[in-house]
C-alpha cells in the first residue's frame, strides 16, 4: 500500500503557528507524502506563508502542495511559493512532480484550478471578455493537469494523483449552497482527470462540501478540506497492481 496523507485549507497565520506541527511530525510513521490542497494562508501574505515554511519543513516526508484562490489574495503567489520551496515542499501549477518512497514512485500532478461549473450548469466561452477570459483560465488550468498526468504516465509511476484546489465534481461539493458551485470547481478538471488517468484525485476550497466523490470516468475524488475532513491530514492507501501507463489507473480504492 501507499499511504497518501493530505489536507488543504489550513488557512495559517501567525496566530496559528506551531497548531499543526505535532500533528505533521507524525506523518513518517503513517504516510509517505504529504498534499497539501491550497488555502495554506489567509490572505497569501509573506509574513502567513512563512509560517507554514516552519510548520512543513523537515517532516522526513515528502511534500507537494498546490496553491488556492487565499494563496493569491496579496498578489505575492510567487514568494508564497518561494517560501514552501525553500521549506522543501513542490508546489505545482500546471505541473507534475514523482516522489520516490520505500520503493514506489509516487506521481502528482497539480493546478489550483479555478471555477465554471459542472456539466449542464456551467459558464461558457461566450459574450463579454471577462466571461471568455474567466472560461479560459479554467480550461488552461485543466489543460496543465491533463498535460502532466499525461507525462507522469511515461515516467514509471505505481500510482498518479491529481491535486488541485477547486473540485472537479459536484459530489464533494454537497452541503454548500447551490448557487457558489461555479465558484468552487469545473468539470473541466474532472475531463483531464478522466482523459489522462489517475488514481486518486484530491481538493480543497469547499469547507462545507462533502469527503467523497467520483469522476464520471471512475476516479475516486476527496475533499480535504480541514473542516471537511476534521483533523489536522487523513490518510488515504492506494494499492500498487501494476505500473502506470498513459490512460489507465492501476489502483482502483481509497480509503
């Protein structure tokens, strides 16, 4: 089994230093990477950013982290993510990165995402400029995902994860209001997730939604959303049945 540890909107300030350390330095007993799914600050400040530096680094687990719609709030994104490198974490935006643990190659690929909406309610490319610009940055951001899963499938991997901020299904979405389900996710995401293959796929960004969920195309969805998921990471364990090849999964459950 691979053990998958993740959480995402932690939001962390320095109020809150050190609340999630004891927590995170358990992880090398029951994990072998740690996701962290956006919403790591409050409002994306140097000074929140580097409070999580301190709380992820030196774990003795890897960690890979996508950046969330907080994360952007001081428009600094580039030295928040600055500071997570720094700390030793991988923060991904239209990449994928392979991690090395007991053995097994581990790949992730991640994207923030962004909003739009789901299948038969969902914004289109059509009207004003904002309207098309707001479809295409949804439809680049899932096209950054499918690219990197899709280049994770050469590489070898036992199993590939798709980490994201937005959700890629309604599923995990329920228990939020109706009408902010094109502000929390886009089926778009679900599209490169299914047309690439994966194992696992994981977000953040819905406090009020829901753990589980599935893509239309049989991949397993969690929100880890800390409010959601009630504790400081879950663990989720991926079986290993065969190496992964472009377009096909090779584990099936998710705890």
């Amino acid at each position: 089994m691979i053990r998958i540890a993740a959480v995402g909107d932690i939001h962390l300030s320095p109020e809150t230093q050190g609340v999630l350390r004891p927590a995170f330095e358990t992880l090398p007993e029951c994990a072998d990477i740690l996701l962290l799914a956006g919403d790591l600050t409050r409002h994306g400040t140097v000074e929140e950013a580097r409070v999580v530096a301190r709380e992820i680094e030196g774990l003795g687990v890897p960690v890979v982290a996508v950046l969330g719609n907080h994360d952007h709030h001081d428009d600094r994104p580039d030295e928040v993510t600055a500071l997570l490198e720094d700390a030793g974490a991988r923060v991904l935006e239209g990449q994928g990165t392979v991690v090395e643990s007991g053995g097994r190659r581990i790949g992730v690929a991640g994207t923030k995402g962004f909003g739009g909406g789901f299948v038969g309610r969902c914004a289109g490319e059509f009207g004003e400029p904002v309207m098309k610009e707001f479809v295409r940055h949804s439809r680049h951001c899932a096209d950054g995902l499918r690219a990197a899963l899709e280049q994770l499938g050469t590489q070898g991997c036992d199993v590939r994860i798709a980490l994201t901020h937005y959700s890629p299904v309604p599923e995990t979405l329920a228990g939020e209001p109706l009408e902010i389900y094109p502000f929390l996710g886009s089926y778009l995401l679900a599209e490169a997730i299914d047309t690439a293959g994966a194992d696992l796929a994981v977000h953040g960004h819905a406090h009020a939604g829901s753990e589980h969920g599935m893509t239309s195309g049989g991949v397993k969805v969690r929100n880890v959303a800390q409010p959601v998921i009630g504790r400081a990471f879950h663990v989720y364990h991926l079986p290993v049945r065969e190496r992964v090849t472009t377009g096909t999964a090779s584990a099936t459950t998710a705890d």
